[in-house]
C-alpha cells in the first residue's frame, strides 16, 4: 500500500510540476501583463518611441491563420539562448543579414499582449514568423508564396493555398491586385488572371504584421545600471 501511494504521489509530481510551470503559471503572468505606453520625458528608459501591443493586431487575418493550420508548420517564437541552436536566430530581426550585429531577442510574454491568442506554432517544419513583416517587401511577395510556395522556391515543401484565389477573366488591363504569374509554369491560361480574395489580403496583412524584434522597455537602463555590491 505505501508503494503504490508513493508511486500515485510521483506520478502526481511528474505530470503536475510540469503543468504548473509551463501552463498555469505563464498564463496567470499573462493576465497580468498590459500595454506600456511610451513616455517622452523617459525616451531613453524605454529605448525609444515603442508601447506595447506596437501597433493593433490583425485579427482577421490572425482568425484566417489559424484557419488555414499555419500553425502547424509555422512557429512564432525566437527561442533564448540558453536553448542553443543558434542558426534559428540569424537574420530573423530587422538586420536581414546572415550574421546580424546583435542576434535577435528571444521572445517575451510582452510579444502577445493585444492577441486573444498566441499563435506559438506546433512545429517548425517551415520558417519561424515571429518576425516575418521584415522578409516580406511587400504583400504580392506573400500572396505569390501562398499561391504556389514553389514559384518562389522550387525546393518548397509548403502547401498550396490556391482556395484563398480566384482565377478571373480580364477585364481590361491587368489588375493591380493579379499576382506576377506571367511566364511560369503557374501562370493562368491567356486572357485570366489570379487575383487575391478578401480573406488572403487579411491574412497577408496578418503575416506583414509580425514584427516581434522591438526593444523590451527599459532594458538599456537595466543594462546601463551600476552593478549592486
């Protein structure tokens, strides 16, 4: 009887601690958390004009997402340091280089405040999209990728998302919103055009959005504080 009560009390404390920390007690430190507005009198506290959430979240194009399962496949978390595999950390920030100056931050629970959900992924069998709105110049670079993933990269093992695309007859000249097809395999027959619908523009937008790399509030004056003795 004694064995079989300290196995069901390891069996607790095997499942339970874990549960503790890496469910419960984030979510309450979430709830916890609000926007930081930015004061102009302690610019250099706050390391620059930034607030959280740093502009509104798309909350259409966040639905759409998880809609489509980007999720699976597309993770939103830089992971800290201490977790090494440091290749997930070069050029993923604003400096697009292969060996930035400063390495992107890892991510904070400040990243998600203002989203009802946060969209940490299952996998990273694709790209990390925390900071995605820095890769993408501009929104037919986003659409082209959902579209057909292997115009842009014939080695893509990406899915394509061809149901968020409507295939038109022209009317007139181009549209401004038909996706550069022209000359690939992909392009549409003579006379037709692949034009984004509403729900790929949210979702476009969504993924232009992502900018996670921003400065955390006052860490260059915790950093610049004299060492305590």
């Amino acid at each position: 009887m004694t064995d079989f009560r300290t196995f069901v009390l390891k069996l607790v404390a095997a499942f339970g601690a874990p549960w503790l920390l890496l469910i419960v007690w984030p979510s309450i430190s979430y709830q916890s958390l609000a926007p930081i507005a930015y004061n102009k009198d302690k610019g250099d506290e706050l390391d620059g004009a930034y607030m959280f959430p740093m502009s509104s979240v798309n909350h259409s194009g966040a639905t759409i997402y998880a809609q489509e399962g980007c999720a699976q496949c597309h993770s939103q978390m830089i992971r800290p340091p201490q977790m090494g595999l440091d290749a997930w950390r070069k050029g993923w920030g604003q400096d697009q280089s292969d060996r930035p100056a400063e390495p992107t931050r890892a991510t904070v629970l400040r990243d998600y405040v203002g989203e009802k959900y946060a969209y940490l992924g299952v996998s990273r069998i694709g790209p990390d999209l925390a900071n995605a709105g820095y890769r993408f110049e501009n929104a037919t670079q986003v659409h082209l990728h959902l579209y057909e993933p292997k115009a842009v990269n014939p080695w893509s093992t990406m899915p394509s998302y061809k149901h968020l695309y409507i295939v038109r007859k022209q009317q007139g000249p181009d549209s401004t919103k038909a996706l550069p097809l022209v000359g690939t395999a992909y392009a549409p027959r003579d006379g037709f055009e692949v034009v984004p619908t509403p729900e790929a523009e949210q979702l476009a937008a969504y993924i232009l959005s992502l900018k996670r790399d921003y400065p955390i509030p006052g860490s260059k004056a915790l950093a610049a504080a004299p060492a305590k003795k």
